[in-house]
C-alpha cells in the first residue's frame, strides 16, 4: 500500500503535465484518428490505371497493404505525370544533386511534416504511411511526401418552406446540409477543398477555396469572410485515400466545418461552381452520402458532432 502511495506520487507530475500539454494541443494520433497507420488500408488508390495514364497498378491485395506485411514480388511501376515538370506547385524530379528536400519539415513554405508523425525515407524517397499503392513515382502530385490539401465543410440545417427544421423520421435526428461540389477531374462529389499553397496559412486555404469553387468569386465577400472568420471546428487532420496517391507521394488534409446554425449566413448564398468544380449543390447529409476518397467518412464525424442524422 505504502509502495502504491510512493508509485502514484512519483507519476503524478508526469500525469499532471501530459494531461496539460493535451488540454493544450490535440496529439497527432487524435486528430488523425479517422485513419491509423497500420490499422486503416486504403483502397482507392489501389490495383486500377492511374488517372490520365496508361499506367497499371502493381497489383497489391487487401492482405499486402502494409510495408511490415512481405511482398517479395512487389516491383512496382514508376510513373510521374509529365505536365506537372517545371510547375511552380511541384517538386523537382529526384534523385538530384540540387534539390534536397528536408523530409519531415515544415520550412514556412512547404510543409512536408505528416500528421501521422515520421515517415520513412527508402531509397532516397518518401515512403507512404498507409502502404503499398502498387506505383512508385509522384503521378500527377506536385510534392514528394504528404501533399496538403484543406477542406471547408459547410453546412446548415435542412428546412422546409416555412423555415422549420426537417429530422429525418427514422432517427428522429435533424438533417445537416452540406455544400457539395462536383470535381471535374474524377466527376465525383465532394467537399469543395484544395491544395495549401506555398507558404499559404490552412485557414487562408480554406476560404479561398470556398469562395472559388462553391461561390465563384461572387459577390457578399465581407459575409463570407466574417462567416469563416468566426470560427470553423477542427473535424480531421491526416492522410485521404485519394486516387492519385503513389508509393512516394501522398495526399493529407485539414478539415474544418463552418456551420451556419440559423441559415441567416452562408446558407441564404447563390452557390456557383467555379475552378475546378462542374457542378455544387447543398447536399442531405446522411449515411447514404457517397463522396471523392474519405470525404463521406470526414463528413460523418461533422454529424456526430452536431448530433445530426447519420
Ligand atoms: C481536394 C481536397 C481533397 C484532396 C484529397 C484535393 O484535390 O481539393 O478536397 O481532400 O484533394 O483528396
């Protein structure tokens, strides 16, 4: 008993502090608890031609995801898009005598720190935290390691014509809407985000996006800024399991979700697709939602947040 008082009095400093340091920042593993290295395995990037190529896959079953599972055959294909060469977006090709990525680091201008912590380094490249992808090169992503996105998720409640809330009559639950856009390269739904620019702050991302692709620069620009402004809440940091991701290279996002509770703000705005989205739309959101790569799973956490139906 003694002994057990003396233990719990030595640890209790420790105790107090990581509880400090988590009250203070959320670790890396909690807010990519959506996807977990070494328990999650993508599938969208996996065993299909690479978009805009001729380019197979390796093939790699469910089974031979991980790095730590053996795959003696695994020779994959390399393949780098040709029109990414010389953009400013993009990464030099490797190996080269000039340009030395600092793995790992966020320089102010590129971040190439993961949200899953350290990733490895083989051969002179990056190594994907999920796993195999059955391709080694970039693709048609400009950055070797993590490529970072943002997406804002916008949403409102769902109501009828005399401005009541709808539930949905199963759950009981009210229904979030969500703004929705088309992309135009793989024609599906999705959260209207988009690639961090070059020393590009997430939150700066995240508007302009917006504004680009769900507004097309239309007018109410105090609005929306004051409506981004007051505050959006953290939903997912990590790793998407997007199609263009490679062996080397591989897409990450920050999502946040804007919410307009009383529909006054952002809800009331004319959606017009613009940049790269074909079409956008308020969308139901519900477990029927199929979006681009995890997009449906990120939105699921906006609704168990807001205790929405699901
Ligand atoms: C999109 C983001 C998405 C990311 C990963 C980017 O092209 O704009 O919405 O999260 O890719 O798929």
């Amino acid at each position: 008993m003694r002994n057990l008082k003396f233990v719990v009095l030595l640890l209790l400093p420790i105790l107090l502090s990581s509880v400090l340091i988590s009250s203070k920042s959320p670790p890396v593993q909690m807010m990519a608890a959506l996807v977990k290295p070494g328990v999650f395995r993508h599938v969208t990037c996996l065993n299909n031609m690479y978009p805009r190529s001729g380019v197979l896959r390796f093939p790699v079953a469910e089974e031979q995801v991980f790095w730590s599972e053996p795959y003696v055959e695994y020779c994959p294909p390399s393949y780098t898009a040709p029109h990414i060469g010389g953009q400013v977006w993009a990464d030099a090709p490797l190996p080269s005598e000039t340009f030395q990525p600092k793995w790992n680091h966020n320089d102010g201008q590129v971040n190439r720190e993961s949200f899953h912590g350290a990733y490895e380094i083989k051969d002179g490249l990056p190594r994907n935290p999920i796993g195999r992808t059955g391709l080694s090169g970039r693709g048609s992503l400009g950055r070797w390691g993590p490529n970072h996105a943002a997406d804002p998720i916008v949403t409102r409640w769902k109501r009828n014509s005399n401005g009541e809330i709808v539930d949905n009559a199963a759950t009981g639950k009210n229904i979030l809407q969500m703004v929705a856009i088309q992309r135009s390269d793989n024609r599906l739904w999705a959260i209207p985000g988009g690639m961090v620019d070059p020393g590009e702050n997430v939150s700066a991302t995240l508007k302009r996006e917006f504004t680009e692709e769900a507004l097309n620069f239309t007018d109410n620009a105090n609005m929306v800024e004051k409506f981004f402004t007051e505050g959006g809440v953290h939903i997912y940091s990590g790793y998407v399991d997007d199609f263009r991701n490679t062996d080397n290279a591989w897409m990450e996002t920050t999502a946040l979700n804007f919410h307009d509770e009383d529909g006054s703000q952002v809800g009331q705005l004319k959606l017009v697709a613009g940049d790269d989205a074909a079409n956008v739309r308020w969308t139901d959101v519900g477990s029927s939602l199929k979006l681009h790569a995890n997009h449906a799973d990120i939105v699921r956490e906006v609704a168990i947040k807001r205790d929405a139906h699901w």
